[in-house]
C-alpha cells in the first residue's frame, strides 16, 4: 500500500504536474549552469577571502532557500566566486545569485504610481535650461524622513521621470548614497518611491519566517504574515525608527525593504515596537510570505558583484564515475544475494525481495521529493545507497540469526520467528539509530556533495526500518506457516541438522519427535533424549519422560531359587 501511494503520487504529478518518474540529477551527473562573480571593489574597500567566504555562504542560503539541491558554489583564485546549478535553473534562481546588492532599510517620502508623470518634450526643453538642483533647501535634516531636504528639485524630477512598468527599470543595480534619498521601482512595477537615508542594514536581521498571524489571545487569523526579528545592534534602531514612523501619516509611515535598488516590501508602521520583533501583515498567500522571508534572511551580501560569465557545463566525467558507480553497486549487491542463498538457502529470497523492496521505495522517494522538493541526486549520493545495501542486508542477518538460535533452544518456528523478532528488533533499531544520527550530523556539519551523501545514507536507514518491520518480518510469519520452512526442509534455510538442534520435540497425543540424530536413523538416534532440555513445555517434558524410559529399560532377568525359599508365582506343594 505504501508503494501504490508513493508511485501513485509520482504518476499524478506527471499527468497534472511537472513530476517525473527519474529523479532529477546534480551538477556532477546531469550538467547545468556555471555563472563565475567577480567582486566591485569599490563596494566596501578591500575584497578579502573573509568577504569572500561570507558571501558564499549567503549566496549558498539563497540558493538552498529557492529549493536547489546539490549546486555546487566555490571561490576562484581567491578572489571569485563560482556558482554551478545543475540541470537548466529558472531565471528567478540565477537572479537570486546574480543579485548582488545589500538590503537596506528606508523611510519611505514619496510615494507615486508607477508610470511617468513628467512630460517628455518638457523634459527635453529642461534641459537646454540649467540642470536642477541638487543642493537641499536646509542645512541639516530635521530627521531622516525630512521631504524638505532630501527631495531636491533633482531627485523630484527623477522620480516623475521614472517609469516602473518597463522590465528593464526592474534589473535592480548598485545600491545608491546610504546617506542620500535614492528614487526605486518595487519589484512588481506597480509603484515608485522616494527613500530616505539607509537608518538600518540588512546585516541587523537575526531572523525572518512566514506563517499564519494569530491574535493577541493567540487564535489564528488566518492570514500569512513574516515575523521579523533583529539583533541587539538592530533593536535599539528599529525602536527609534518605529518611534518616529508611527507618529506619522501616510507615505512616511512606512519603511521600505530595498534588495539591489529595487522596494521589496513597504509595509507601514502602526506603533512603537521596542522589542525588536516586527510582523509584517498584508496581502500575502503562502508563497510570498515565504519568498519575502527568504529575502529577509538571506538578502544582505558583504560586497557587490558583477557577473563575469555564464555558461553550460557537460557531465562527461560525473556519466562516467557514475557508470563505475553503479557497477560497484550491482557487484556489491550480487555478492550479498551469493551469500545470502549460500548462507541461507532458500530463507536468503527473504533477503533479496527485502533489498527489492528497500529499492523500490527508496527510488521512488527520491523521484518525489525531485517533484516537490527539487532535491537532485548526486554521485556522493549514489554511494550513500550502494553502502546502504550493507546496513539493510545487516538487519536481515540479525533476525535470521536469532531465529536460528530460537530454533536451537527447542522451539518450533512460529515460537522462534515470534521470539527471535522480539529480540532482534531491539538490535536493529539501535543500530540504525546510530547510522541515522551519523547521517544527521554529517549533513548538518557539512556542506556540498557530502551532504548529499549523509542525506541518502540517512533517507535508506528509515527505509530499512520500514521494510524490516512492514515486509521482512510479516514475510517471516507467513513463511513460518508452511510446510517447507516449519518441517526444516534441508533446502529453506532452517534445517535442524544444518543447526545442531538436538532435542525432543512434542508432536502431539503424547507423541515426541526425537533430536537430529534420530531423525536421521544413525546409531546414535537410539540414545536418551535429555528429559530437561531447554524449550520444552510440561507436555513436552512429560511425553520426553516417557519416550525416554520406555527406550532405556534395561531388560529383567528371569527369576531363580533355591532350596530355602520357593519360586516366586507359584504356590508351595503344587505338582505344577
């Protein structure tokens, strides 16, 4: 049944979706995108691989965040950095990587329509006449959302001159003066501002998540929020930013979200928050919510970029390590099958339909988590399963090795497969238990292509739970009901000779099946069955009893007499 839901939902996402029934791949194995940044300079002085490493590590969030999995992203030369996505990425994620600006928080002073209100050919007779002002009309700003000294006729004309609705005034750029207004485009293109001087960085974000708001006796609203939380540097800002705003009326009650010049949210501020701890409300579905803290959380970059190329990467050499990859699988699988049947006779078919099974599931999980989580399989993940063929076929060995010494007690297989469960289980949860916190703590600690290992090596330990406990062991169970498993044929695997069972068995009506040896018809079949062997009921033990004195009885010799004393079972002066 679980199979049937897994690849149900496969084939429906394939019919109504954009699923496919082969898991997607990584860089290393499908090929993809190769975008190499050079950094600005100018952006904040010296580039330095302390930068650099920092702006990795951002760049990578982004990336994880838009759900591309595997993409590989390094420094060149120490001084560069290369981004590799694999397969064909979406314009919005090679955006995410090419955005390259910091995020900035603005007061917002004007705010307008997206389309021009200034006249073009009153533009053009302007400016034969002197250029605009540039100069503010006052000394010193009264705060940063002061119109009067930050709009100068300069900045004004910019503004009406601005038109949003043209997707080439929406590419964002260079962050403008942080302590200058700037004119910006939203990133829909449905409204233009006038900002402020930046008051606070991207870098004072501790954290942003979206979810449903709820109200102040904490019942759901229903409505998508982002909670947003600053640092102990940011929260003292925010206050006073929030003190002001919200003693203001509308524009210059809201601050704007600028990503690469571009107004990513302008919400508006409806009172003091001294905490540090903002929700920002609106008309947000689930995916903005989720894009917009995305963008919160990751959006800051140390420096500036400019990309320096883009281009297609093959997989020539990841085809061929992956070729040599499965070769070693399939060896490796082939030699546990041999020693599975050779070691197991016939019982060795419950191993290899349990790695069928184990396979099956495991294939089809990563084809969907493809669908729904972009998640692309890559060679280090390849070698997480091959050396999960190890930990699954180690859970088989476990339980028919503790049904064998079950087996050996005295016990009849459906008492064996019973116990020998109940003890074997323990083992294998604790072993997997540990395979699975290795795998926990790889993934968490590394990054690149070794997570992509500890995820598969961690997704097939819970596929080895559940096979061993929804297939193997109910497997088991039926089995133990047949014939050919509960009479020990010397082919299934259980034979009691091959185990050294030597104990009588009840078979009942009072009736004891004798050890191996006697079943086998040697000489020393003729010997005593221990009357205390382990594993025996009192039914058992008694019939044991019987069988056992019954079989060594010594044989009574006649009786004699004498002269004194008369025979026994006849009467004194009989001619008899």
């Amino acid at each position: 049944m679980l199979i049937v839901a897994l690849f149900a939902s496969i084939f429906a996402g394939t019919r109504w979706g954009d699923a496919s029934l082969t898991p997607n791949l990584a860089l290393d194995l499908e090929g993809g995108t190769q975008i190499i940044l050079e950094p600005v300079p100018e952006a904040q002085g010296d580039v330095t691989p302390e930068t650099i490493n920092q702006a990795i590590a951002v760049i990578r969030q982004r990336v994880d965040a838009s759900g591309v999995a595997e993409a590989e992203i390094t420094s060149q030369g120490g001084n560069k950095i290369v981004v590799g996505l694999p397969g064909r990425p979406s314009e919005e994620t090679l955006d995410l990587v090419r955005t390259s600006a910091q995020m900035e928080f603005r007061p917002v002073l004007v705010m307008g329509a997206a389309a021009p209100t200034a006249d073009p050919a009153a533009d053009d007779a302007a400016a034969d006449d002197a250029a605009p002002s540039d100069q503010p009309t006052k000394a010193a700003p009264d705060s940063p959302s002061d119109i009067e000294y930050y709009v100068t006729p300069a900045v004004q004309k910019e503004f009406e001159a601005l038109d949003c609705t043209l997707p080439e005034n929406r590419t964002g750029g260079v962050p403008g003066d942080p302590d200058k207004a700037v004119v910006a485009c939203d990133v829909e293109g449905t409204a233009k501002f006038i900002l402020g001087p930046v008051e606070i960085p991207g870098a004072d974000i501790k954290s942003a998540t979206s979810g449903t708001g709820t109200t102040s006796s904490g019942a759901s609203t229903g409505q998508w929020v982002v909670n947003l939380e600053f640092t102990g540097a940011g929260t003292p800002k925010f206050t006073e930013v929030t003190t002001r705003l919200a003693s203001q009326g509308a524009p210059l009650n809201q601050f704007a979200v600028v990503l690469d010049a571009l107004v990513i949210s302008a919400p508006s501020v409806d009172e003091v928050i001294p905490n540090g701890q903002a929700q920002i409300s609106g008309s947000f579905t689930r995916e903005t919510a989720a894009t917009l803290a995305n963008q919160l959380n990751f959006g800051s970059l140390p420096i500036s970029f400019e990309e320096q190329s883009v281009q297609q990467i093959s997989a020539t050499l990841g085809s061929e390590q992956l070729q040599k990859g499965l070769l070693a699988g399939v060896f490796g699988l082939l030699l546990v099958v041999v020693y599975s049947l050779f070691q197991y006779r016939t019982l060795g078919l419950v191993t290899v339909a349990s790695l069928l099974v184990a396979a099956v599931i495991t294939y089809g999980v990563i084809a969907l988590l493809s669908w729904v989580q972009g998640y692309r399989l890559s060679l280090p993940g390849v070698a997480g399963i091959i050396v999960a063929i190890g930990i699954t076929a180690d859970s088989f060995i476990v339980y028919f090795e503790r049904i064998r010494d079950e087996l050996r007690d005295g016990r009849s297989l459906g008492a064996a497969i019973d116990k020998g469960w109940e003890r074997a289980r323990r083992t294998i949860l604790a072993s997997d238990a540990v395979n699975f916190t290795a795998a926990i703590v790889l993934y968490l600690l590394a990054v690149g292509g070794v997570r992509g290992f500890a995820f598969t090596l961690g997704l097939t330990t819970l596929v080895d739970i559940i096979v061993v406990f929804m297939f193997t062991h109910p497997l088991m169970v039926l089995l133990g009901r047949t014939r050919f498993f509960a009479e020990g044929h010397p082919a299934s695997g259980l034979d009691p000779r091959r185990l050294g069972v030597d104990v009588a068995r009840y078979a009942g009506r009072g009736r004891v099946k004798q050890g191996v040896e006697q079943r086998a018809g040697s000489a020393a079949s003729r010997e005593p069955v221990a009357v205390g062997a382990p594993g025996l009921t009192i039914a058992e033990r008694r019939a044991a009893a019987r069988a056992a004195g019954t079989a060594s009885a010594p044989p009574q010799d006649p009786p004699t007499t004498t002269d004194d004393e008369p025979t026994t079972g006849r009467p004194e002066g009989s001619d008899r």
